[in-house]
C-alpha cells in the first residue's frame, strides 16, 4: 500500500508540471495527435492503391502490322490496344516510336511502356513455338521498384490474358474444322461436280435457246415485213370489198332482170307459134300455087304465062315453107336458149343477191385500217422483242460458259484433303510470352527499399543531433561574432556529425548488405549533401518556431515520405501528395539515391543533387534570416539531454 501511495505522489507532482507550464498541455496534445496525424497520412497516401493505377502514366507503342489467316486480315495489337484502353487500368499514351517511349520510361516520365513488335499478329498466330508472340513490357525498377513489380504483374496478366483469348478462337475454330471438315468438303466436291454438270447442261441449252432465239428474230422478222405486205393486201381488200358492196344491184333491178327474161321466154313462144303458122300457111300457098299452075295450064293465051307464075308462086311458097321451117327450127332453139337464158338469169339474179348480201357481210367483216395498222406495229414490235431476246440469250450463253469454266477451276482447286494445322502443341497452348526488358536493374527487393530508407535514416539521425544538441544556444563568448560565423560555426559541429552518419551508412550498404552502385561517388555525395540538406531544413524549423519546430519536423518527415514516391509511386497517392512532392527535398533525395544507386532516370544523379543542393541553401538562408541565438553562460551550455 505504500508504494502505491508514493506513486500517486510522484504522479501528482508530475502533473503539477502542466499548472507550472501551461504550454506543456499543447505539447502533450501534439504527442497524443502526432501518432494518429502519422498513421491517417501514410495509409491516404497508400489506400486501395489498386484503384488508382489509372494515373500511372504508361505508353503503348503498337507497330503490329497485322496478318492474313485464312484470307481474313488479323490485327491483334490493334485488338490488344482496344480492350486496354476499354479496361482503363492504367492511363495508356499511344506512341509511335518504341525508342523514344523507352527513353521516356528511363527518365522518370512514363511508369512503363507496352511495345507491339511489327510481326506480333503474324507471330502469335502462327504459334511455330511456345511464346512466339512477343510483347515487350519496358520497365526500369530504379525509377520505382514497386512500380516495377506493378508492372511485372501486369506483363503476366496480359500473357496469360491474351493466350486465353487466342487459345479460345483458335480451338474454336479447330474444333468446329475438326467435326465438318471432311464431311464438308466431301459434299462439296460432290456440290461442285453437280454444278459443273448443271452448268454444261446449262450451256447447252442456253446454246439451243439461243439458235432459236436467233431463228425467232429472223421469222419475227419476216413475218413482220409481210404484215406489212398482209395489212396492205387486206386494206386494199376491204376497199374493193366495200367497192362492190356500194355498187351491187338494187333488189328491184335484179326482179325486173327476172321479168325481161321471162317476157323473152313468152316472146318467143309467141314467135314459134307464129312461124308454125306461117309455115303452115306457106304450105297451103305452095299447094295452092301447085292447084293453080295445073289448072291455069290449059287457059289459052294466058294460061301458059299464068302457069308459069303459078309454078313460080308454088316454088317460091316452097322455098318460103322451107325457109318457116328452118326458122321454126331456129326459133324453138332460141326458145330452148331463151328459156335456158330465163332460168340462168334467174339464177344469176339470185345469186346476186345472195352475193350482194355477202359482200355486204364481207366489207363489214374487215378491220378498219387503224387497226390493221396497230397489227402491222405489232410485228415490228414483236421482230425488236426477238432481236432483244436473242442478244439476252447470247449473253446469258457467255455467261454461263464462264460459270462453266469456273465450276471447273473451282473443282479443280479443291484439296483432295483437309490441310492439318500449323504450329506444335506447345505453341498453339501459349502462342504469346510477353519480354520484360528491365531498364536499371535493381539486384534485389532490398536494394529496392534502399531508395528509401537511406534517406529516412539520414532525416532520422539529423533528428537525433536535434534532440541531442540545443539548435539555438550558443556560448556567451561567441555573442560578437557575425550571424553567418555564428552559423557556420553551429554546423561545424553539427555538419560533421550528420558526415559522420552518412559515412557510417554509406559503410554499412557496402559492406552489411553489400550494395554495388553504378555510381559509387555520386551515391557518397548524395548520401552526404542529404544529410547535411536534412540538417539545416531541421534547424530552420526549429530557429523559425522553436523547440516546435522538432514536432513540424516530425510531421515533414512523415508528409515526405508519402510524397516522395520512396515506397508506392506517387501517381497512386491522391492530388494533393502528387502536387506537393517536387516541392519536398526528401523527393529529390529518392531521386538521387535511384540514379546514383541502379542507373535509374537515365543516371542523372546530378541535377538531382543540384536541386537538393538549392534546398539547402534556401534552408540555410533561413537559419541566417528567422529567429534569434540564445547566448547562455558556460554552466549552461549543455547538451539538450542529460546524458
């Protein structure tokens, strides 16, 4: 129970200390907060990095020049380059000269750069071996070793990405050739030759066709002009048929046609009725001549004279008997023909009518001359049609003797077989390895983190000289001096200490982990102007705000190293560490320990040194300008801690 009352005394009078110094309590404070102020910084520098590598700047240099798989153009940079950009891993810049994206890369401007060589397509495709495709990831792990694992990772992701994908249409396409091939080309060799047949067939016909389409044209032709010829004729034909249908006999003329000849047929009865009597009559006077000439004979005187005319009278009655007779004969012939000629007029007057009657029927049958007109257009029309079908026909016949002759070259162009695949195995499974050609190579994870730890070490022992040493006291014999002795004089002691870690450093990479740097020099000069950088940057915090100024330098230091790009590359941190970090000295320290230590940003270690050097000064200004020395008596001059 006693020692337990003893320590709430002792902590009742440390606690008195915050009555007696009221700015205490604050220091408390910023001790209890720096911790949590450190962690909140570095974890938002390095939270979920992952979803941030949009902003790492990387260049895509696609020289693909594509190629040809079965007679299909293939262009898989240009597919490649497509889906990256569609991912949006990274930020991708195209460029076109692989050199100059290198070059890039080395000075610290790009993360890294994807290459497309020009024969990648026909590479990968043609899988001759394992890796064949080749993709060159450039990268240099002394800009940033972690970055460079990024991109490692990346590299591997992108071949593994990419043959997955090839394999997927390649075996596709090898398993639906696989299952049809054979059967495929075997009907159609069987298709082709059927064609072939059909296509002669075809021309054949077509050859047919077309002599006959030629035959058609001629005869169209022909017939043409002689429905010209017919339509004449018929016009003509009708013309004269309406002629005589206008001039035929009226009905009443062909009737009293009719009634003349029957008139002449009565006439001529009477006639013969009459002749009859006459002769009868010329009889009957030759006998009476004959009568007289006897009787008369025996009158004298006279009767001679009157015997001689009564038998001149009995001739002459004779002769006029004969003469009745013959023309009684003639007359009943003419009666016979007049009869005839009655019964023919009669007949002729019928058919004239009926002949009237037809004709009439005949000129009204005709087509009227427009019509025939339209025939006679018709024909020539009909000869053109055949002309144009028989050219058609000729010209299908080319055609078809071309199809014939294509049949046959594609028939004679078919394999026997189907042709195997190209390429092994191995190289068909993995057709594309992606090259990782690393610029200032950095010998092991290790050496990667060296980057940054030396000059965390360095900031760490400049520091401890703060809190060893009091920055703003000095002796009172020195109160007459100028402030830049009294400055230079203050860093001798201190500057010297700070040469001192970095040797110790310096010694212990080389001989503990046995670091061999491209640039020893540089690597010593910069392990020294750091320190002595870090130092003065220190000694103006703490001559500007006093012995707060070790808290602010606390709180640099942590700010520093989420900024500086020393553990995860700066693009991955949010805009506000991305903005502060050139304006930090510790970033340029980074810097310089890459390029001196593995060659990194293209070796220039120097114009990082440079700007270093201006921090130091700008520093050093400050310490000369800010705040005042505390001139003490030689019993106070003592270390800050008690040793």
């Amino acid at each position: 129970m006693g020692l337990f009352k003893n320590a709430l005394q002792v902590a009742k009078l440390e606690g008195a200390l915050f009555a007696h110094f009221p700015k205490l309590r604050f220091s408390v404070l910023g001790i209890v907060l720096i911790p949590a102020l450190y962690a909140f910084i570095y974890l938002a520098s390095v939270w979920d990095p992952v979803s941030r590598t949009s902003e790492l700047p990387v260049a895509i240099v696609n020289l693909d020049q594509g190629t040809q798989v079965d007679a299909k153009q293939v262009n898989l940079g240009q597919d490649l380059v497509r889906s990256l950009k569609q991912r949006n891993a990274f930020s991708f810049r195209d460029r076109q000269d692989a050199e100059a994206a290198q070059r890039e890369v080395r000075d610290g401007k790009l993360f890294f750069a994807l290459i497309v060589p020009p024969g990648f397509s026909a590479d990968a495709m043609g899988a001759a071996q394992s890796g064949a495709g080749k993709l060159v990831v450039y990268i240099s792990e002394g800009n940033n070793y972690s970055g460079a694992g990024i991109a490692r990772r990346f590299a591997s992701e992108l071949g593994h990405q990419l043959n997955e994908t090839l394999n997927e249409k390649r075996w596709e396409a090898v398993l639906g050739v696989a299952a049809g091939s054979a059967d495929g080309l075997a009907r159609l060799r069987e298709g082709v030759a059927k064609l072939q047949a059909g296509a002669a067939a075809l021309d054949s016909g077509l050859g047919q066709a077309q002599g006959g389409s030629a035959q058609l044209a001629a005869g169209s032709g022909k017939l043409a002009d002689n429905l010209v010829l017919l339509t004449d004729g018929v016009k003509q034909l009708g013309a004269g048929a309406r002629t005589l249908d206008q001039r035929r006999p009226a009905p009443s003329d062909l009737q009293a046609l009719k009634d003349g000849a029957s008139q002449l047929v009565a006439g001529h009865a009477s006639l013969q009725t009459g002749l009859a009597e006459l002769e009868s009559g010329a009889g009957k006077l030759a006998e009476g001549a004959v009568q007289m000439q006897e009787q008369t004979q025996g009158i004298p005187l006279v009767g001679g004279k009157v015997s001689a005319g009564a038998g001149q009278l009995a001739d002459g009655a004779r002769q006029l008997q004969a003469g009745l007779h013959t023309a009684s004969q003639g007359q009943g012939q003419l009666s016979a023909g007049a009869q005839q000629l009655s019964k023919g007029v009669h007949q002729l007057a019928d058919g004239f009518s009926a002949y009237g009657a037809g004709v009439g029927t005949l000129a009204s049958k005709f087509p009227a001359d427009a019509s025939l007109d339209q025939l006679a257009g018709g024909g020539h029309t009909a000869a053109d049609a055949g002309k144009r079908l028989n050219a058609g026909l000729l010209q299908l016949k080319s055609g078809s003797a071309q199809l014939h002759a294509g049949l046959v070259t594609l028939a004679a162009s078919l394999p026997p077989g189907v042709q195997e695949i190209a390429g092994t195995p191995q190289g068909l499974a993995a057709s594309v390895a992606p090259e990782v050609v690393i610029d200032a190579p950095v010998a092991s994870q290790g050496q990667g983190f060296a980057s940054n730890f030396i000059p965390v070490a360095l900031w760490l022992g400049a520091t401890m000289t703060a809190f060893v040493f009091h920055l703003r006291r000095l002796p009172l014999a020195a109160q007459h001096h100028s402030r830049t002795a009294l400055l230079l004089g203050k860093m001798g002691i201190l500057g010297s200490i700070n040469l001192a870690q970095a040797g110790a450093v310096f010694l212990m990479s080389a001989l503990l982990l046995e670091m061999h740097p491209q640039h020893a020099i540089g690597l010593a000069l910069t392990m020294a102007l750091t320190s002595l950088t870090f130092m003065l940057v220190i000694l103006a915090l703490v001559r500007a705000f006093g012995d707060s100024g070790k808290a602010v330098a606390l709180i640099l230091m942590v700010l520093q190293l989420s900024s500086a790009g020393g553990m995860m590359p700066v693009e991955l941190t949010n805009a506000f560490f991305r903005s502060i970090s050139p304006w930090l000295p510790f970033t340029w320290a980074v810097r310089s320990v890459r390029a001196s230590s593995f060659g990194a940003f293209g070796s220039e270690w120097a114009s990082a040194l440079a700007v270093l050097a201006a921090f130091g000064a700008v520093a050093f200004v400050v310490c000369l300008l800010v705040g005042r020395w505390k001139f003490v008596a030689p019993q106070e001059h003592r270390p800050a801690m008690d040793m």
